[in-house]
C-alpha cells in the first residue's frame, strides 16, 4: 500500500514539473494540488486499512467500505476546497496532474 502511494506521490510531482515547464508557476501550483487530492485520500485510506488489519481478529469488509466512502468523500472536499480557495487555478493541469496520479499504480503492474 505504501508503495502505491508513495508512486502517486511521485507521480504528483512529475506531473507538476511537466505542467510548470509548460504552463508557468500557476500550472505546477495546480497540478501539485490536483495530484494531492488523489494522493492523501489514498494515503489515509492506505492507513486506515493497515490500522485495521493489526487489530485482532484482522480486517474488517465494513471497514474497507467506510474507508472507501470517506476516500471519496474526501477527494470531493479537496477538489472543492482548491477550486475556491486558488485562484489562479489551471484546470487542465489540476485534471492532468488527478487522472496521472489517479492510474499510476498501472506502472507497478508492468514492473514484474
């Protein structure tokens, strides 16, 4: 789980340097966040999963499903909160830097 995470991350960041070399300092800002709003839903979903499977008595499937629903529900929030709160938002590299991160962990089905 945490190589996941940790590839969106570096995912996020490659899609920022791309965006900002293309775009400008806005288009790197942007991409940073939209990245961000995948990559720390996931992460706290990541830990809420492993917190989980140390208790006795291992994973719980509910706790997989309310992980899931606050994953989204957060990841909604944070596109919502850089929408209003960053004004010179660059939608495409906010979209851009989202889906990169988004379908990163394709990488990690090719490397083996």
């Amino acid at each position: 789980m945490l190589r996941i995470v940790l590839l969106q991350l570096a995912a996020t960041v490659a899609a920022g340097c791309v965006a900002g070399l293309i775009g400008g300092v806005h288009a790197f800002v942007s991409a940073i966040l939209g990245g961000l709003c995948c990559v720390v839903p996931n992460g706290l979903f990541a830990l809420r999963l492993f917190i989980g499977a140390q208790k006795p008595g291992g994973a719980n499937p509910m706790t997989f499903f309310i992980g899931e629903f606050m994953k989204i529900a957060l990841t909604i929030a944070f596109l919502g909160a850089v929408a209003t709160l960053y004004r010179d938002l660059n939608w495409l590299a906010l979209i851009a830097a989202f889906i990169v991160a988004l379908k990163s962990y394709i990488i990690l089905l090719f490397r083996h």
